[in-house]
C-alpha cells in the first residue's frame, strides 16, 4: 500500500472529519482497479456506509501512463484484501 492509501484508511477514520464520498480516476493504475482499492480499503476500515463513485479513466490532456511498476497490478500489491462486497455508485 502506498501512501495515498494509508492517508485514505486515516481520513476514513477520523471522527473530525465528515467524508461525504470517494471519487477515484485513473493514475498509478488503471481506473477499474482504483475504483476497486477504494470499496476495498472503506470494507477494510468498516466504513461501507461512504460511497464510492467512479470517475475519469483517463487524463484530459495527455495520454495514461500507470505505475505498475511500482504499486505492483493491483496497485496496492503486499496487501492481500479479499474482492469488495460493495460497489461503486
């Protein structure tokens, strides 16, 4: 995991802040799978009442490039989750 998901797990956390949702787009993986990490880190953290909406699949002004490379396929490789029971709105 890196650490844009450990800032999302501690957010989702925090009883000082009211998160109202999630919008993921493409960046160090493809979208689908972003969309995926984040219903699977809200279960992780117990916080499926948070909605998760899927956004751009790819930037507006230049092409997608990914970072596989360094996050692994899944983009949260090392963290073995199960699939999300959830889904995105």
């Amino acid at each position: 995991m890196g650490r844009g998901d450990l800032a999302l797990m501690l957010a989702l956390q925090s009883p000082e802040l009211e998160i109202l949702g999630i919008t993921t787009v493409a960046g160090n993986v493809p979208q689908p799978l972003v969309t995926t990490n984040a219903l699977k880190l809200c279960e992780l953290v117990g916080r499926t009442d948070v909605r998760v909406f899927a956004g751009a699949d790819q930037p507006l002004e230049r092409a997608l490039f990914t970072a596989e490379y360094v996050h692994g396929p899944t983009g949260i490789d090392g963290a073995d989750l199960p699939p999300p029971v959830t889904t995105a709105s």
